[in-house]
C-alpha cells in the first residue's frame, strides 16, 4: 500500500522497546515521534496530512482499514503501534473495551466533576434558553396532538388497566400514555396544585 520509504520513515520513529502493559506478555512498540497532544496518540505526516501513527500501523502491516471500523489498542497505551497490540472494531466495541477495563470516567474522574463549569446545568442548559421549542408538538419526540394529549389527562383515571384502556382508544402506546399523566412530558398542559 505504501513505499518501503514509508516504512522505513515509518519504523525510525518507533520503540520496540516500549512498556509492558499489567495484561500484555508483550511490550508495547512506542511512538516517539510527535503526539496528537499531551498523552495522546502518534502524529505520521503521510501525503501531506497528519494520520495517527497506530492506523498507519496496521495499514502498513494489513492493509486498508474498513470505513466502518477503528483500529482498538488491546495494550491501553495510546502510543502503542505495535500491530499485535492492535486490532479492528466499531464504537461499540471500544466502549465496552473502556468499561470492562475501568477506563470509563466516572465518579470522581467524570468530566461533570473535574470541570464543572463546562456543564450547563440549570438555567444554564441550552434546553433552558428557548423552552417554547421543545414543548408539545413543537418537540421532535411527540407523537400525539395537543387535543389528544388533553383529552388523555381529562378522562385518565389510576385504575388497573387504564394506561392500555387509553392506548388503544387513541391509538398510540402504553408509554407515551403513561409519560403523559406522570408529567414526563406535555409538562405545560398539567394542572398546577
């Protein structure tokens, strides 16, 4: 796919003597050239363009990489462009890689928490700022009209079978029923007191 001149470029800035990961029997071939930023993963210029260093990898080593795959480091070590180290999957499968090593942010590491001010909460949130666009119809989500949202709450009452009761009656389901009289949604036709 690429000149044996890529490749030996390629290979200079790479040490195969790199770290060994907790769960590797095998020590990770570490990019030394540049970093994307700061703990992140290897820059290779290649035609013209900055391509991270563990996609050129595999591509030198396999080929070209799917349009609907990512190349996944087994090693957590982002520098790693050690081809064994590496292998191909979908958002999906890097989530669940993130999750079952821990690597996920969460408590204390969650970005809610180490950077509070880019949260909008409150009046802050975007959602806050135009309410009148997310209301009734007006959200994306809604399925049934104003008038039959109102005459759901008119005529709801908390006996068994209710929920299904008026499901059917005006032909939508069971959820959208249920979200409707506990106030999950069309907030601003609910009785106040």
């Amino acid at each position: 796919m690429y000149s044996l001149d890529v490749a030996q470029r390629f290979q200079s800035k790479v040490n195969k003597n790199g770290k060994r990961m907790p769960h590797m029997t095998t020590r990770c071939h570490e990019w030394t050239a540049g970093l994307r930023s700061a703990k992140s993963y290897g820059q290779f210029r290649l035609l013209g363009k900055n391509r991270t260093a563990h996609r050129v990898a595999w591509e030198l080593a396999k080929g070209a990489i799917p349009a609907d795959r990512d190349v996944l480091h087994t090693c957590d070590n982002k520098q790693c462009v050690r081809v064994s180290h590496l292998y191909l999957g979908n958002d999906a499968d890097n989530g669940r890689d993130r999750a079952l090593r821990g690597q996920a942010a969460s408590g204390a590491r969650h970005r809610t928490v180490t950077r509070p001010e880019r949260t909008p909460r409150g009046v802050n949130h975007p959602s806050h700022k135009r309410p009148e666009l997310r209301q009734g119809v007006n959200n994306g989500m809604a399925t049934i009209s104003e008038e039959t949202a109102r005459a759901i709450l008119e005529e709801y009452s908390p006996a068994y079978g209710e929920l299904i009761r008026l499901s059917k009656k005006y032909k939508t389901t069971r959820t959208v029923v249920e979200r409707l009289v506990k106030g999950y949604t069309w907030r601003h036709l609910q009785k106040v007191g």
